[in-house]
C-alpha cells in the first residue's frame, strides 16, 4: 500500500512553518493517544505514521529532500529514520514530547533558526580562481506586517492565564507508587506561553512567511568539489527573537575538456610527433591564463612531464599557486606513404645501438647481442 504524503497525514500545507508542524504534531499525538483513543490498534498505527511524518518535516534537510524526491528519498534509498523504534510502547514518545523532555516547555527562550543547504555547480576556472555567484534560496522569514510578532498590528500576544506564561501544565496522577507528577505543554496556548487573540492575516499567527531571497556567495579561488562555505546568518529565521541559521553552500565543480586538477596542479596532456620529439621543438599550450609557448627538448621520451612554475590552482589555504605539468605524448603515424616508409626504412639503417636514448631499451638490446656472442 503506498505511503500518505506527509503534509496530508499533519494536516498542513507545504508552505508550512516549523511552529505550524509542530503544533499539528502535538495536536495529533493528542488525538491518536492509546491512553485515550478507543481502537488501540488504530491509535497505534496512525503514531506510527505521524512521527515518521514528523520525523521528516521536522528537519531542514530531510524535507527538502522529500519536497524534491518524495517517499523515495535522493537516490530511491528512502529516509533513514535512525532507528527509531515505532513499534514498542508510546511511553518513551510522549514523555518525551510532553513530560519535560524535549517538548516540555524547557525552551522557553530564544532559539538560532535552521541552517539552511545549497548546492552550486561551478566551472573550472571559476573553482580555480573564485567567483562571486548570485542564489535564490527559499526560505523562512520574520513576517514584515506583524514584525514576527504573530499578532495583528496594533494588538498584542497575551499571557496565558493557564499556564501563566510557563508554556507548562503538571497534573498529578495516583499510581501505585504514588503520586507522579507529569508536566506537559500548555494546551491552552499550546505550549507558546501567549495567545494571540487577533493574529496577523499576512502570515497567520505564525510570525514569520515563505520568501525567495537572492543572496551573493563569494566563492574563494581553490574550491574544490565538496567544499563547503558557511554564509553566517542567511538560513531560517530564528524563534522568539532569536537569530537566523546559517547558509551552508556544497560546491560541485563540473569537469574541464582539456584540464584535469591534481591537489593545486593542473595536469594536461598535449601530443607532439615523433620527429618533434627527436628533434626538439616549441609548440603552444593551453594554460587557465592563456596559451604559452612551451620548449620540448631534443630527444623527448613519451610521458616526459614538462612543468610550468605558478600557472595552476589558487591555494585556498595559503598564497600563490599551484603549478602546470603536461605530459607530453609522442604520436605514432598510422598511414603512411610509400616515399615515407622508404625515407623511414633508410634513416633506421643509420640507426645504432648508441641512438638509443632509453636506459631501458638499451639494456634490453644489451642482453640480446650478448646472447648471440
């Protein structure tokens, strides 16, 4: 049977807050309680459901990730719920959310926003050398008309005479052992410590609404792929007064046709042939600065590795930069002509032992001629 999605299985829209799944969560953890529903079997499976719906909505990442992919998740792997065990008893679940632990009203003052993630794709001389990009990014913002206040303009939040600002309610219970004392959220005020009797028609109480907000990066030369850069204070707003989260920026950077990266170095590949190669020569190569003439000397082997001093990667840690290094390729004709191949077989004749530039080659011929003595 396939999944619910989750906005439908909260009850909310997809433009929802935090403070709004929140809410919608506690209300639904209310409702579907075992010590209060009648079918327990019910009650059961819809928790299941509504914290795993939580569970995602929840955290920034996770929801983006849902937003783009659904139940499948990046990859068709599905969320990780981190083991979270559903299936044993509720206790742990609402204690937790209502007795003190983390949804007990204990944090009560100001809270940092989320962080928020962007990937951005860049070019290889924009990694090299640095950028400065322009992203849009949704995100959640303090409400202009009520200042995030929640409250319509020219009204105020009041003290709820429940809780008496606390968020927190205790009720004893007669146990066995005793009397216990169970502190859960305010279910006046829903655990706020205020109602807002007139809230804010632009953003419905909720004091803050979903903008797009154009924010410029400045990318360091020497990024590589996986670099991550923090833009302090541009993530989610922050609750009850407290400030913004953090931009985080994942850097990708797309591979070059000629170049390849080697820590700081760019590395290249660049063919001559072999009359170049035994004759020595200057041939022109491409550079992130531009083209230079490059000297190959008389006699040059394949794989020779010519380096040019300062023309690679900006460091991103330190001054300076990286260097070039080309490989040098010595390239085969395939199709000759007959004039060629008799001019060829005439220089091979003039050919000795002592022509041999190759260490290698020449101690492999060495063993040979004093094999046949």
């Amino acid at each position: 049977m396939s999944k619910r999605d989750y906005y439908e299985v909260l009850g909310v829209s997809r433009e929802a807050g935090e403070q709004e799944i929140k809410k919608a969560y506690r209300k639904l953890l209310k409702e579907y309680h075992p010590d209060v529903h009648p079918d327990k079997k019910l009650a059961e499976e819809k928790i299941k459901e509504i914290n795993e719906a939580y569970e995602v909505l929840s955290d920034p990442d996770k929801r983006a990730q849902y937003d783009q992919f659904g139940h499948a998740g990046p990859g068709a792997g599905g969320f990780d719920f981190g083991g979270a065990d559903f299936g044993g008893g509720f206790g742990d679940i609402f204690d937790m959310f209502f007795g003190g632990g983390m949804g007990g009203g204990q944090r009560r003052g100001p809270q940092k926003g989320a962080d928020l993630r962007f990937n951005m794709s860049l070019s290889f001389e924009e990694a090299a050398f640095g950028v400065e990009k322009e992203v849009e990014i949704p995100r959640m913002e303090a409400c202009d008309v009520c200042g995030g206040s929640g409250a319509e303009p020219g009204t105020t939040a009041q003290t709820c005479p429940t809780c008496h600002g606390s968020g927190r309610v205790a009720t004893v219970s007669k146990t066995f052992i005793g009397n216990v004392q169970t502190v859960r959220p305010c279910g006046t005020c829903g655990g706020e410590g205020k109602i807002i009797n007139k809230p804010c028609r632009h953003c419905g109480g909720q004091g803050k609404v979903r903008k797009h907000r154009k924010i410029k990066v400045n990318v360091p030369g020497g990024v590589d792929s996986g670099t991550r850069i923090r833009v302090p204070a541009e993530g989610e707003a922050g609750e009850r007064g407290g400030p913004p989260g953090d931009l985080y920026v994942f850097v990708e950077v797309r591979p070059h046709s000629f170049f390849d990266r080697d820590g700081d170095d760019v590395t290249c590949q660049v063919p001559v042939n072999f009359v170049q190669a035994a004759l020595g020569t200057e041939i022109e190569v491409p550079t992130l600065d531009g083209k230079v003439l490059v000297k190959v000397p008389e006699g040059t082997q394949s794989g020779t590795v010519i380096r040019i001093r300062g023309k690679g990667i900006k460091r991103l840690r330190g001054t300076g930069r990286g260097d070039q290094r080309i490989e040098i390729k010595v390239s085969v004709p395939t199709k000759l002509s007959d004039k060629q191949k008799e001019l060829l077989r005439e220089f091979g004749k003039t050919l000795s032992l002592d022509n041999i530039s190759n260490e290698k080659e020449k101690s492999f011929f060495d063993k040979v001629k004093d094999a046949f003595m």
